[in-house]
C-alpha cells in the first residue's frame, strides 16, 4: 500500500462538507468566515511510548490525539470547525490505521469538525493534530482574565486518568475510559463563553494549569479540597496520595474556569442540560500562587506539580 | 530546564503582533478576516533520518521545516499569516535549540510569518508545522484547474537537492543549500493568482507532481526534456540518470504550474522582478497520463515515478 492508496482509503472522504477545499491539494481552504467572527488555533502532539503505549488500541490513540486539540478549543469556548493530521508510522499496518481512523472520526463527526488536510510519513509512531475553530471576536476564554473574587470552577471529576495509570491492568473500565477516551468539553467551552472569564483545560494536573492561569492574570487562587470531585475509583480509594492524584495526575480534560459570583446560579443551571457536574471548588484572590486548604483550612503539603515532559 | 523554560526560552517572542493571540493560551486566535478573504492549511511532518539527518545543522532543520509549508502556501497563492510548531525532542539540547529556532524564525521573518502556538514533548525527534495563509475567496491556484491547451511552467532549476543526496559530502555548497535551505516561491504564487490556472509545489519530482495535476483535473501533459531547466551542477554532470535526478529526484520546492498561452508574455515578464528562472516545458493536453519527450520528440523511458514514503 503506497502514500496516495494510504490516504485514499483511510482519510480522504470525498468533496469536504464544511471547507471550501479539504484533502488532496497543496492546502486546505476554509470558507470564508461569518463577519465579526475569527479563528482559534491549537496543536498537539502524541508520541507513542509517551503519551500512549504502541500496544494501545489504535482507535483509542485516534480518539486520543483529536479529544485533547478539541479540549484546547473548549477551553478557548470556541466552536469545532476542521483539523489537519500529520501521522508517521513505522509501516502501513491497515488494521491499525482502520481502527485510529474509525476512532478519529467517530469523535470529529461527534464535534462536526472535518479533516481538511495533512501528511504521512514513514518513522516513529507520532500522531500530530492542528484543530481550528470559530470564535466571535472578543469572546475568547483566556487564561489571563481571571479577577479577584472570582469563583472557581471546575467540569466533571479529576483524577480518574492517574488512577488507570495507576492500576494499570487492575484498572475498571470506567477509569481506563477516563485515561483512554477523554470527553472533551465543548458544549461546556460554548455555554460558558459569556459566564466564565478565565478558562483552561485540565491536562497537566489541576494544581500546574491553575498555576497557569494566576501567574497570566497575575493573581492567586485557593482551593477547598473538600470541593474537589474525585473520579469514583479514587473517592472510594484510600490511597494516601489522593490528592497527587487529583490535583497533580493530569490526563483529566475536563475545564478549569473563574466566573464572577453573580453568575453563580446560571453556571449551575447548565450543569443538568449538559449532563455535567460542575463544582465551585474556591476562588482566586489577590497576590500569587496557588494554595490548597484541607477540611479545617489549614494549606496542604506543596509538591503538586504540573507534569513537565523535560523537568 | 522544564518545558515552559524551553518555550519561553527559544519559542515565545513576546507578545503577538499579527495575530489577536499567541504562544501561552489553550488555543492562538487570529485576526478577523479582511472581507472576501479566507484561509489557506497546510501541515507538514519532517522525522530526523528520514527528511533530514539527527546530525543535519539545526538551522537547516528549522528553516527546511518551515519552508517546506511556505511552499505549500505558495503554490495556492496564498499570503503567509502565521503557523504552529510541535516538536518532539530526544532530550532539551539547548544549543540544538537555539540553531533550530534562529534558523525557522530567520525564514518566518523574511515572510512576515508569525509563530502563534504549538506543543513540545520528548521523543523521538520530529518536527511538525502547521501554516495558515490568506487567500482571496476563489483565488487559489488548485490542483484541478489545469484545461488543455495551457502551456506549463516550472520556476527555478530541477534536480539540485537529488544530486546533493548523491553527491553526499562532495556536494557543492549551492547543491547542499538547495536540499538544506530551499526557498520558497512565495512571491511568485502572489503574482501567479491571476495568471496561473493549476499550480503544484515541486516536493516529490517533476512527473509525479505533474502526475497529480493530471489526475486531478482529467487531462494529461507533455513535457520536453530538452526545455527542463537543471540546476547547474546537474547540467554540467555526465550522469547517466540526469532525467531521473531533475524528473523524479524530489525535494525541489519549485513551483509547477498551468497557464493559458495568452498569459506568455506576462508570465515571462515576473522573472526579472522576482529573479527567478521560470521556463515553459510543455504543455496539457486532452487525455491522462505524464509524456516526456527527448530532443527529437520521442517519449523517454518510462520509471519516473514520485517518492512515496510507503511504496
């Protein structure tokens, strides 16, 4: 099977839908954009031996490698629009490329975000996805936003990705889903475009993305770990490092926002239509740094650190 | 030194300049689009021992990196605009670094290119870029646009990076600097907007990007051996598989394109202004497939066919 044959058969769908022009030409191009509207951008790459195992179900790298660029675009509370793929592979295994390509597409038909584009080359298993999507102008979720006074939210539950990594084959399987199959937060990223004020997703540990946020906004944040919601394995779990895990465990994808208190009741109002939990777990304040405070206040041992690939 | 040492270090420049965000959010957002316009993606993956050498010159990588996708914009005749950066690393090798970034940033400069985002992880090293370009609605210089009767063009000289390849160390400067540091023909896909009909990029050789221009529009071509322009080393060269070096070689990043023979003349005129070469080899014709004739009209032997990393 050569390049064009690979391309043919496992990503190139006919005419593009939503792209004036989608595979098989020097570029892409989008449509013209809608008038007081622009483009968020965002880039991720996934490594095999790092970021997943080259045993891993492919249909789960697939889902994988689009479900943390659409996170980014959540996060932005920008809208799917269209992805380009760049894959090396060590050769062309065709049931490999069957299920990342099936895995692939079940999410991006799920997002009605369209592969416009890409390259593959022969080498070490890398799978490098840049997704676009719409924003009004203006109405980006930044992570240098955030205010004193503000509340701080974040979707789902954490520290369900760690766990898997954690137990490995003893993993259940709504844990190993957690790890395997994030559920980026788009509805969420829409729905909050005029709630929220500063947003981030969730990848590298609660902890280190919110550290993110404050040091942009130049401001503080502290956080009730009684309000922190844990995955269920690692609620029911008595493992000493729960809150490594849940604070620094990374993997999560779900969305970390500050929203003025007055809009507290609209922001739990989404939580049901959107099948969502939502969890005000403190709130920024002035000064800097990020302080976690245990069920009596008092601040919890330092040591959770983002997840940094060359510390 | 940690990841967003790394980043700040060699990637991030300061505040964005032509775009409404950049390096440091979940997602780069871009300026609104001028009316009428709309934006060209293109996504290449360059792997250390298959595109470039561990060893190579980090400046050539990063500036072959990112030429490779000008190149693309180019022959779309789109603006370039901005562009992301993935890179995986074995390790956070500062001095690789530094020549890596100097040489990308020097060419993104000269194309008034800005870097708005990307991603950074260890593994084995690979280099994927991403290019955004502006284009007015219906201006671009397709694959599928080429009609019979157009004469065809290349710009520059063929065959210059294939001998480097040969050559290895006895390569001359100029050949090594067209396999290392090709430049892309971006001013001339400006001024090719409305006068080309089809335009390619040169990556894979003459025939076999030719052969997608066929394909795609439903026509075949002629192209005359004797009008090819060599690059001087390859001119002068007594081998016997000149034809296959300049037709099939690759890693040209010339420009290909279709034009009606009314355009000649103008066409003829932007080789002064731009100081590039540009030669008419042939020309469309009704039916499929890619001829090329000698100096006495008779089809060459056929086995010119593309690169293709999986054949």
């Amino acid at each position: 099977m050569g390049e064009f044959e690979l391309i043919s058969r496992f990503f190139d769908r006919g005419p593009a839908r939503r792209s004036e022009l989608g595979v098989g030409d020097d570029c892409a191009i989008l449509r013209a954009q809608a008038p007081g509207t622009t483009l968020a951008v965002a880039t991720d790459m996934l490594v095999a031996g790092r970021h997943f195992l080259a045993s891993a179900d492919p249909a789960s790298v697939g889902h994988k490698a689009l479900a943390v660029n659409l996170s980014d675009l959540a996060a932005m509370g920008a809208r799917p629009l269209a992805f380009t793929l760049a894959l090396a592979l060590p050769d062309a295994d065709e049931r490999w490329l069957e299920g990342f390509s099936a895995g692939m597409f079940a999410l991006a038909d799920q997002h009605d975000c369209e592969l416009i584009g890409g390259d593959t080359t022969r080498g070490p298993l890398n799978v490098c996805i840049t997704v676009l999507g719409e924003l009004p102008v203006g109405a980006a979720l930044r992570r240098d936003r955030a205010e004193p006074g503000d509340d701080l939210w974040v979707s789902g539950e954490l520290g369900g990705a760690a766990l898997a990594v954690r137990l490995g084959e003893a993993a259940l399987p709504a844990e190993r889903a957690r790890l395997d199959r994030p559920q980026p937060r788009v509805a969420l990223g829409l729905a909050l475009r005029h709630l929220a004020r500063a947003a981030i997703d969730v990848s590298d540990g609660l902890v280190g993305d919110l550290g993110h946020v404050c040091e942009r906004s130049r401001v503080g944040a502290e956080v009730q770990w009684p309000a922190v919601p844990l995955a269920p394995g690692l609620a029911q779990s008595a493992a000493q490092d729960r809150p490594a895990l849940a604070l620094a465990g990374g993997d999560d994808y779900e969305l970390l926002f500050s929203a003025a208190p007055e809009n507290r009741s609209s922001i739990e109002a989404l939580a049901g239509p959107l099948g969502l939990r939502l969890s005000r777990i403190g709130r920024i304040v002035p000064g800097q740094g990020v302080r976690v405070l245990d069920e009596r206040g008092r601040p919890m041992a330092a040591g959770l650190h983002a997840y940094d690939h060359f510390a």
